[in-house]
C-alpha cells in the first residue's frame, strides 16, 4: 500500500489525508486496563453521579415515564439471546423473534387502522423523514411539504435536515391554513395529539389531500389510539410515531423503537423490515422477511429508503408489553393517564394558571 501510495510510512499516509486542524497533539490519556470485575465495579460508582432517578421528566414531546413488566424486563431486556439479535436472515433459527416482530405489526395495524406496519423504525424523527421519503416518490412532481408547527420539534428539525438534501421547500404552520388545493405539496404532516395536547379532527383536512393528490401523514401516540379515533378511519396515508411508552424504559432519551403503516397502496414504498407469513418445504407455516426486493442492498440506489434495519428489541418490548396488558388492560392504563392529566389541568387551573392545551 505505501509503495503505490508512493510514501514511507502509516504516519506520512496520516500527515497527507488528516488535516493538521483536527490532528491529536498529544497522545490520549488512556488509564490502565481493567479486569472485568473491576470495570463492573467503576460502572457502578460513576452511575451513582446520576441524579435521574431523584427527579420527575415533564418534557412530553415524544416521552413518558413507563413501567416495565419485570417478565419483560428479566426475560428480555436482561436476556442476551433477545439483546444481542441482529436482523433474522436465517428464518430457520429466527421464528420465535420473528412471530414476536409479526405481533408487532399486528398491533400497530390494529391501533392505526392502516393495513400495513414495518418491523419499526429507528425513531420518530426519521420516521417523519422517511414518510418526506414516500411522498417524494409518491409525487415525484412536486417539490414542497407542509409540517403543522404543532409537530414535536425534534421531528421538524429532522424533516428539514432531509428535505434540504432533496431541494424540498418546507413550509411550517397551522395546518388548517396550508394552501392543499394548490397541488404543490407532495406530502403534509401533523401530529395527533399534538405536542402540547390538543386532539382535532382532521376528517375534512385528508379529504382535501387525497383531491389535490398529497400524502397526509399523521404522527401519533400509540397509548391515546387505545381511546381515540385511528388515523385509518379519518382517511390518513400514513401513520408514524414512537412505541416507548409501551414499556421502554426512558434511557437517557433513547433508543426507542418508531412504528409505521400505510395503506396498501403504497406498500412498495414501505421504508424497512417487514415479516410475513409463508409456507416452508414442509408444508407448514413459517415466517421470513418479505418484499426485500425494495430494500437498499438488493436494490442499491433505487431503494425505496436507506433504512434496511429495525429496532427489534425495542419493538418486541413493546409487543409484549401489549401482550402482557392486552387490549383491556391498554384501555384500562390510557384511561388512567388521561383521568390524572385532567386532575393535573384541573389543579393547574385552581392555582390561577393558564393551559396551552385545550
């Protein structure tokens, strides 16, 4: 390598590719290797410094406490033959975690009322990108998208930073006032409830999208779909958001698990894993990875999306936390949050303060 590189040594290779701006002056400060016993013990001491556990996280916008079901949390979240899984190309050796991801979808079709889920997504932010992604593709014509200014900031600021790769406008508002009969919007997207609480109903407003030809994407909440009214059954294309509040636990803001489902008709453009049922050579059901012709290392460039993975721990967290609950005991825990929101408003209220929330 030096020899058609024409250079002498790894440090003059170093000297020509690195720039001297952001080369090390020093060598790194590494402290002495520890055994396994000794590095476990450090761990523990320097987690001690964190105060999180004394406090309360009001941030909303995407993030709840949650519980954790111990039976989860032992034999799932402890248990290397879950935590350690890459994706399950040999589906032969893969059914238990693949059935796991399938119930997944399932409930996420279910609570959306939307035909098709993929196996999640990295998180909702980039859920929200690829859905830009899908409506791209979908009207490739059209060079603009509408975000309703209610969206969690996060996912704005996500959407923006891929748009601007694309050369897509994007026009932030309230989304009653976005201009849909004009055609120039190749997708819009609002969040349901939104980040401050507000639920509407955006009936009428995907009517309009479907007649100027626009994808609506409807961010969401997985528990207040428990409740509320699915954006399959007002008209949505698709729906995205994040699952950790079905029992992930915070992590320091992450990684949590995001879902997403659309209408069949745009199932080809669906970004990431998706598992379905097939028959194997003996006749008997079994399950795989399907439609992998649209991903990113089969189809190279004209991949529907460069996202060829799933968080798979965290979706199959969040499956059996609504198998271990089931569709009574979700109701019964939406119910429960929403009850304590309003004794919470109500408290607000009588101490003389305003709420943004309506």
């Amino acid at each position: 390598m030096l020899q058609v590189l024409n250079v002498k040594s790894l440090d003059e290779v170093v000297e020509k590719t690195v720039p001297d701006t952001i080369r090390m002056k020093f060598d790194p400060q590494v402290p002495e290797p520890l055994s396994e016993q000794e590095l476990q013990v450090r761990a523990r001491v320097i987690s001690l410094e964190n105060d999180a556990k004394d406090f309360s996280t009001y941030i909303g916008m995407g993030y709840h406490n949650t519980m954790t079901p111990t039976v989860i949390l032992r034999n799932l979240i402890e248990n290397p033959g879950w935590y350690t899984q890459y994706t399950p190309y040999q589906p032969e050796i893969s059914q238990g975690r693949l059935e796991s991801l399938l119930n997944w979808q399932t409930m996420i079709q279910d609570l959306t009322a939307l035909p098709i889920a993929n196996a999640s997504l990295l998180d909702e932010g980039t859920a929200a990108a690829e859905a830009l992604g899908m409506a791209m593709k979908t009207y490739p014509k059209k060079s603009a998208v509408f975000l309703d200014h209610k969206m969690h900031p996060q996912t704005v600021a996500v959407v923006k930073t891929r748009a601007s790769g694309f050369g897509i406008r994007v026009d932030v508002g309230a989304v009653e006032s976005a201009d849909i009969k004009s055609g120039q919007y190749c997708g819009v997207m609002f969040q349901y409830p939104d980040t401050e609480g507000n639920i509407k109903d955006f009936s009428d407003f995907t009517k309009q999208c479907k007649e100027a030809e626009t994808l609506s994407v409807c961010a969401t909440d997985l528990l207040a779909l428990c409740h509320l009214k699915a954006p399959g059954e007002f008209g949505c294309d698709v729906a995205l958001g994040c699952a950790q509040r079905f029992g992930v636990p915070l992590g320091y803001g992450g990684p949590h698990a995001a879902f997403y489902a659309c209408s069949e008709q745009h199932l080809r453009r669906l970004p990431g894993r998706l598992v379905g049922i097939s028959i194997d050579s003996s006749n008997n059901r079994a399950l795989r990875l399907t439609l992998t012709t649209r991903e990113q290392h089969i189809r190279r460039d004209k991949a529907t999306s460069n996202i060829c993975t799933a968080q798979a721990l965290l979706a199959n967290i969040a499956s059996m936390y609504a198998i271990y609950h089931g569709p009574k005991g979700l109701k019964r825990i939406a119910s429960m949050v929403h009850n304590y929101t309003r004794a919470l408003a109500l408290g607000i209220q009588a101490s003389g303060f305003s709420l943004f929330s309506i």
